[in-house]
C-alpha cells in the first residue's frame, strides 16, 4: 500500500510529460501533411539515380 504513494505521482507526471510531448507535436506541425509522405514514397521522381 505505501508504494501507491509512489507510484501514482509517477504515473501522473509520466502522462503530463506524454500529454505535453503530443501538443508540442500538435503545435510544431507534425499532424499537417500526412498524405504527403505517402505519395513522396510512390513518386517516380528520380533525382539521385543509383549507382
């Protein structure tokens, strides 16, 4: 019972730190463009041809 005492302000802190992480992401635009990547990957654009 007394590493409750321990454990549930750990916890909270752990998810702070989770929720702020993901508004940080929210707010540096990580969210803006995400059929973006999904065509880079399927483009023919061949800038740098292999060797």
């Amino acid at each position: 019972m007394n590493m409750l005492i321990y454990l549930i302000p750990i916890a909270l802190i752990l998810g702070g730190l989770g929720l702020v992480a993901f508004l940080w992401s929210l707010k540096s635009g990580q969210y803006e463009d995400l059929d973006g990547a999904a065509w880079r990957v399927i483009s023919s654009d061949d800038d740098h041809p292999g060797p």
